[in-house]
DNA sequence: GCCTGGCACTCTGCGTGTCCGAGTGCCAGA
DNA sequence: TCTGGCACTCGGACACGCAGAGTGCCAGGC
C-alpha cells in the first residue's frame, strides 16, 4: 500500500494539475504545499506512484500528470465532496423556486448547474417509472381515434393517439375515463398494469379491443423509458477544455447529441447517490477524456431521474461534486413542493 | 458599376475561397478558372474589386478574401440556388416519412438538415398563432382547479392549470367543453378571441368568473409566441470552423445556447422566402462571424415557422440554401399529410 | 484605352541550429 | 530513509535564412 506521503503527494498533484493545466514537477511541488521533504524525496515518491500508474509524464523530463487511475484514487480516498457556502446555497434556492412549471425547473436547473460548476450540465426530465398517476384523460377527436393524455405529479404530461379496432361511443368513452381514473388515479406507475387489467372484462364485447388498446398504449407510456427527455447546456465551457481542444471536442459534441449516449451515461450509474465516472470508464469512447458527475434527485425521498455535469477529466472534483449534490437536493425541494 | 468580368473574378474568389479555406491569389485564379486573362489583369480587377470593399486582404501580400459585403453581392447576383438532385429529394422525403410525431419531424428535419449542410441546424416548433385549433379539452382537477389541453392541427400540444374563482361542476364544466369547442374546433387560433368573446354571457352568473378564466387562460397559450420552442443539432460541425476557431466558436456556442437569441434570429428574416443574413447583417454580435440561413416553412401553403442553418461567412450558399429549401418544402408536405 | 509581361518588393511559413531551463534518475552520504 | 549533488535529456523559445506566393507598378503592344 501506498505511504501516507505518497497520497499527499498525489493529491498535491491533481489539485496542482487541475489548478494550472500544466504538468508539475517535484521542485514546484515543494514550494507550493510544504510537505516537509525535500524535492528529491518526491521524486522517489513520483517515480513510486508512475510504478503503480497513478500518474504519468507526457514526455521524459516533463511533468507529472494524473492518469485516470490516480483521479479515480483522488476521488475516493484523497478528496471529499466541498459543500457549498451558506450564500451559494441561498443563491441556488432563490434561483430554482423563480420556476413557472417543470420545463422551467429543468431549463433553470441545467442553466444554473452549468454556471455553478462551469461545465456542460445534463439534466433529465423526471421520469415516469417512479412517478404516480395524476390523471388519465382520454378525447375523441374522430369515431375510431382516441387521444390518450397522462398527466403525472411531477406535472409533466404525455399524449399518445390511439387508432381504435372499432368505433368507440362518447358514452363508453366516459365510462372508461372514469373507470380508469377512479383505479389509478394517485397511484404509483408500477402499480398500474395489476390495477387496471381486468378493465376490458367490464366492458361488452364489441369496445372491449378498442379498451385493451387504449391501456396497452397506457401502459406502453409508463415503462417507455427510451423516451426520456434531457436538457443539455453549458456546451460554452467546453471551450476552456485545454489547449488541444480541437481534436478533443469534436466527439465530445457529438455525443451529447446523443440522447442516447447521455441517458445511457447517466442510467450507468447504478449508485443512488453520487456516481464519477473518469475518462475510460465511460462505455462511450467520445467522452474518454471526460468526467461524468452524476447523482439522482427526487420529489420524494426517492430519486426519480438524473442529473450531473460532464467536463474534462482535469476537473474540480470536490467543488463539483458539491455543486452537484447541492443542485439535486434543492431540485428535490422545489419538485416535492409543487 | 463593376464590368462583368471583375463580376466573375469575385465569384471566383468566393468558390475558391470556400473551397480551400485560404486566402487565394491571382495566379492560381486564372489557373482553375479560365476566365481568358492574364493574372495582371486579374490583378487590377482585384485591386478595383478591394477599392469597393469587396474583398480583402489578412496581410500584405497575401491572397484575398471576401469581405462581408462581398457575400452579399456573391448571394444576391452572382449565384443562384443550386437544386438538390432527384435522389438526395427521395432520400430527404424517405427520411422525414419516418417520423411518428411532430417532436419526431422535428427531431428528424434539425438531423437532417445538420447532415445535408454539415453546419448547426435550427428549427423551430410549427408556431401556434398560424395554426388551428383541432380541440380544447378540460379536466377538473380539484372542484376549483382545471387543466387546461389545446390540441393544435400540426398536432403540437399546450396545457396549463387555470386556478378558477368559485368551485365549477362537472356539469358546467362539460358545457363549456362542449361549447367550446363547436365554437373553435377547426379555426384559426386568429379568429378564437373574436368566437368565445360572448360565451360567458351564457352561464350562471357564479360560473361567469371561471369561464372568463379559463378563456382568458386559453388566449393567452395562444397568443404566447414567446413560448415558441426550438430545437438545435449539428453542433459538432462547429469543429469544422478554421483554424481560428477555438476563439471563433465560444460567442457562437454561447449564442446558440440563448433560445431567445435564436428565435430573434429567425424571427428577424421578415422575407417570407428564404433569408441569408451574413456576418455582421447578424445582429447579435457573438454571430458577427456567421451566417444565418433561413426560410419560412408550413402545412399549407403559409409558413407557421422557420427553419435554418447557422454556419461560417465561408460557407457553400448555393448548396446551403438548395438543401434548406428542399428541407423545408417537404416539412412542409409532412406536416400536411398529418 | 485596355490588356499583358516583367520586375522589384514584401510577407508568411518552414526548416535548421542553438541555447536555456525545468525536470528527471541515480548515487553516495548523513 | 531522507537528502544534496550531479549528469543527462528533452521540449520550448529564439534567431536566421530561404523559398514561394502574392502584390503593385510600369512600360510596351494590340
């Protein structure tokens, strides 16, 4: 196992790296943390750590820098998570509780995080699958074509049309919207396909296609997790990524127009609390020199979707990592309160 | 005026220059394009050509570039639109058919359109205030609470809460559902204010307040361009830029984050045909070093939005404004078809 | 009057060579 | 086990020179 030392000097030198950009040297390290020893004896102590690929040097006679391995060993040994000031955590508040409706908590939440943070910020719609059933309105815009409408209580709303087998009366239209709502109004998605599947059986035979139809397609919208929407923003900061940023950009943008490749990034990780994914341990090879910090938020207690922050893996981890959590935690207020 | 000839020479600096990304020369003039004279000759109609502000040059000798106003004069007189061929049109409609709702065209068209031209696409929702209404529904949420859902032609949802004055029943609220929408259902949102103006005049006095409410709430969602939403893709071409550009591209990502700046953008082209704006014709100053492509598109024949594409000055404008215009022509069919 | 060829001039970009400094590895001694 | 010293290496900065491309201008020809 690694001296204590040694992990002084490595933290020394990821908080030096990330601070300057630039590759740092023993002497430098001396001067600007007093770790009592002498240049040389960090010198053994870099070549130690080198050994074990904690750090590495661009060139000889260059520099260390951090490998992924040692930010990964930074993280969870050498840094903790920097909470916010009380006045950031005022700021934050006041901020997110401006929000009209839920696209506006997104948008401000992606705005603020990207601001906070100074990296590109990704934050998903809150999902259905934790979610309850508000309402379920149904709407006949022709005699077989049914609009199917579900409103959650996170206040998003979904509408799906529904091409029916058979003309579908107005009468047996209402019977089924109240029958509907009277079973899963308030209840949890999971809950709803036990709740609602004996619904045809109280129907005559001839709207009882029509009924499954309209609850296949129901239930099809509440496991529809592929539909998932996220908001992206902050790609401006993608600018101050390094010097070779030319070549690293490109597919860095590329995949966040992925939607696919985000919800997939921020679905990866399966810890309920904070996840930091380092450069390589991104499936996707576009974000190989990217950090991904994400962590779950939730009206409840429980996290009902995801948000974080994606930046070059020379990034302020304690800082944010702290702007993440503070962000998730008051994007929970202001959810739980609407 | 400028002869013919020093016409052509700006034509061909401007397609040689797009082409190479460098600043090009007499010589090399004469030599890709037989214009029939000497490169001295070419030389004085460069020099004419610069006198007037046409074109410039970054250094002494060095070769020459367009200047904004030179563009413009390329745009307006020297090139026409360059016409997709039949398959790139098959392949544009193939594409566009796939969709499955309007977020999906839209999703697509942005795509598309980012592909076609390998620059940032831009595309805005089908704008309501042209539209027409397909269907009002309302839900009683609490005995003083109602959602509020306008279903439009181009199939683009809006809901909002109406918090009413006095407890409305089940009954009246029926009555207004269903005398609003015989009023409303299939016209133009232009026309709504004027066809509900007398509706309250129709209910209990207690109800008056609710329904005024409700229709109040109902203009306003149709009035409320500001609301307009848009969608972006085709960022990582922005790599594509120069050389220059990691100075270049921050204003512009900065810009393209800004809906607001997006929508003036688009919003600004008062042509109801296609609109080139370039350089600093941008108003918005981070887009000085871009030029914007846009063009009206719509179900009918009328345009209830835009779309375009934001690139480099030193971009391909016939084939960009070919591809923008195919795009939005069969948008446009799309959107009538459903 | 316009076009042309020629000439001198001016830049930029590139390759070479040199030098300096930062940083390293290693070793002997405290 | 730490330390100071020493030789070594390499990249970045700077100067220099050269080639190439481009220009402006001028005198001559059609």
């Amino acid at each position: 196992m690694l001296s204590e030392r040694r992990l002084q000097v490595l933290r020394a030198i990821v908080q030096d790296y990330v601070g300057t950009e630039e590759p740092v040297g023993s002497k430098a390290l001396t001067e600007r943390h007093n770790l009592g020893v002498s240049p040389a004896t960090v010198r053994n102590d870099m070549a130690a750590l080198e050994d074990e690929g904690f750090i590495a040097q661009p060139h000889t006679s260059a520099g260390r820098i951090p490998t992924d391995k040692g930010y990964r060993l930074f993280v969870d040994k050498l840094a903790g998570v920097k909470p916010m000031t009380a006045p950031e955590r005022r700021a934050i508040q006041n901020f997110l509780e401006g929000a009209v409706d839920l696209d506006d908590v997104v948008a401000r939440t992606v705005r603020l995080l990207a601001q906070l943070t100074r990296q590109v910020a990704v934050v998903q719609y809150p999902s259905l699958t934790r979610s309850t059933v508000r309402h379920v309105e149904l709407l006949s815009l022709a005699p077989a074509r049914v609009m199917l409408v579900l409103i959650t209580d996170t206040g998003r709303v979904e509408q799906r049309m529904v091409d029916c087998p058979a003309p579908f009366g107005e009468a047996s239209l209402a019977d089924l919207r109240a029958r509907l709502n009277s079973r899963v109004a308030g209840r949890r998605f999971a809950d709803v396909p036990r709740l609602v599947e004996d619904l045809p059986e109280a129907f005559e035979a001839e709207d009882r296609g029509t009924v499954s139809m309209v609850l296949s397609t129901l239930l099809e919208t509440l496991v529809e997790e592929n539909e998932e929407r996220l908001m992206i923003g902050g790609t401006a900061n993608l600018t101050r990524f390094g010097h070779d940023f030319p070549v690293m950009i490109r597919p860095v943008l590329e995949a966040l127009e992925e939607q696919v490749v985000l919800l997939k990034l921020l679905g990866e990780a399966k810890d309920p609390g904070m996840t930091v994914r380092i450069g390589h341990e991104n499936a996707h090879e576009g974000l190989n020199s990217t950090s991904v910090v994400s962590v779950g938020y939730g009206s409840g207690g429980e996290a009902v979707a995801k948000l974080g922050v994606v930046g070059p893996t020379r990034m302020d981890y304690p800082g944010t990592m702290g702007a993440v959590r503070a962000v998730a935690r008051y994007v929970g207020q202001i959810l739980a309160e609407s």
